[in-house]
C-alpha cells in the first residue's frame, strides 16, 4: 500500500494510476489523514469464450422460429394495434 498526500498525487497522478493497475493501493492523504483510495479494478476475461459452450445443455423448441402474431409484432414495431 502506498499512501502519497493530494498535491503528491495531483503532481504524479498517470504514475499512481499504472501502480494501481499492477495491483497496488493508494491511500491519498489531506493534512495527513487518509480520504481516498485508489484501488485496482478487477478485470474482465478477455478471452472469447470457444464456439458451442452450452452445446447439450438446453433445447431449442421448432416453434421458436415461427413467425411471431401481428400484434406481437406491432408491439416491437411500436405501433398500437
């Protein structure tokens, strides 16, 4: 953990950024008391996931590509029916 005053942190601000993207934690400090963190935000996988993941786990019903009713239809169309 590191912790830096505000003019400090105002002085190096994209340098406590990188060090809080590695993993660190940065308390800032006004008058010597600690009134912020800047923390490291977890990461999203950004890895595609493969092709056919939930192949076998469900069904799709034949029905499920008939055309939809009109008026379901006009409801998505925003138009009133």
């Amino acid at each position: 953990m590191i912790t830096i005053n505000v003019n400090e942190a105002k002085t190096h601000l994209s340098q406590y950024l990188d060090a809080a993207e590695n993993g660190e934690r940065i308390i800032i400090c006004k008058r010597n008391r600690p009134v912020a963190e800047i923390c490291p935000i977890a990461r999203k996988d950004t890895e595609k996931r493969p092709f056919g993941l939930a192949k076998g786990k469900f069904e799709v019903s034949t029905s499920f590509f008939d055309e939809l009713p009109a008026e379901t239809i006009a409801l998505f169309s925003g138009v009133a029916t």
